[in-house]
C-alpha cells in the first residue's frame, strides 16, 4: 500500500513539472538586461555572427540533432516575410549552436531551440525558449521594426 502511495505521489508530481515546462515553452518573455558596451565582447560576438548594426534580428540557435528547431525555422521566416516592406526590415539569422558555442554562452542559451529578438542596436529585447507562436513573435518584432507609412 505504501508503494502505491509513493507512486501516485510521483506521479503527480511529474505530471505538475510537466505542466509547468510546457506552460513556459515558446512563451516570449520581455528582457531588460544592462547595455552592452558597443564594442564589448558580446558586440563583437553578434557582429561576427552576422548581425547587422541598424537592423532589428530575430536570432535563433538550433542545430542538426534538434527536432523542434525546423517548427522555429519556419514560424520566423513566415513572419520576418511579414515586415519586409520596413524601412528597416528584420534579418533573419539562424545559428548552429555547435559552431558557436562561445555567443550562446554568452547569452546564456541553456535549451534547444531558443530564439531573441535584437533591436535595431544589437541589444536582447525578447526571448523565447521552444517554438514562438507567430502571433507572440509578430507582436515583438513590431515593438523593435519601424514599418513603412503609406501616404
């Protein structure tokens, strides 16, 4: 009887962490972190990673072994797509986690995949760990991309 009171107990606590992990995956969460020097070494990171002083980005690191990584790869490209009549529209960069260990350290990407949204000084305005939901990136893309005016 005792052991299956312990496992109902497990149980349910492994069905409450699940909860709690999925609950948090592809949620996109605001960051406000201190300003980088400009010529400090996470700048000299992101340039050499091909981000572009001037133009917001949507960074996101994947690698081959990764499953999830394809679903990111196809949400960001559809709605970068969606702003490529800004004045300034996003780049799109994908990076191999394996081939650029140092950047995601420094950025403390801790899971597969993980996206950031960069504003136009190169600075992490959003991020988001799993598959962003199109709406939730769009919203966030549009708070860091000037889009063109009609007259």
């Amino acid at each position: 009887m005792i052991t299956l009171g312990v496992l109902v107990v497990a149980l349910v606590a492994a069905i409450g962490i699940g909860i709690l992990v999925r609950r948090n995956e592809g949620r996109v969460r605001e960051r406000t972190p201190a300003p980088s020097a400009p010529d400090g070494p996470r700048a000299a990171l992101l340039t050499a990673a091909g981000v572009i002083p001037g133009r917001p980005t949507v960074l996101h690191f994947s690698a081959d072994w990764c499953g999830p990584c394809a679903a990111v790869r196809r949400v960001v490209a559809s709605v970068v797509a969606e702003w490529a009549k800004a004045s300034a529209p996003p780049l799109d960069l994908e990076l191999d986690i394996d081939a650029n260990p140092d950047l995601a350290r420094e950025l403390n990407v801790l899971s597969l995949p993980t996206t950031f949204v960069l504003d136009p000084k190169g600075q992490e305005k959003f991020r988001i760990a799993g598959v962003p939901k199109s709406a939730d990136l769009r919203r966030s893309l549009a708070s860091v991309t000037v889009s063109e005016t009609s007259e």
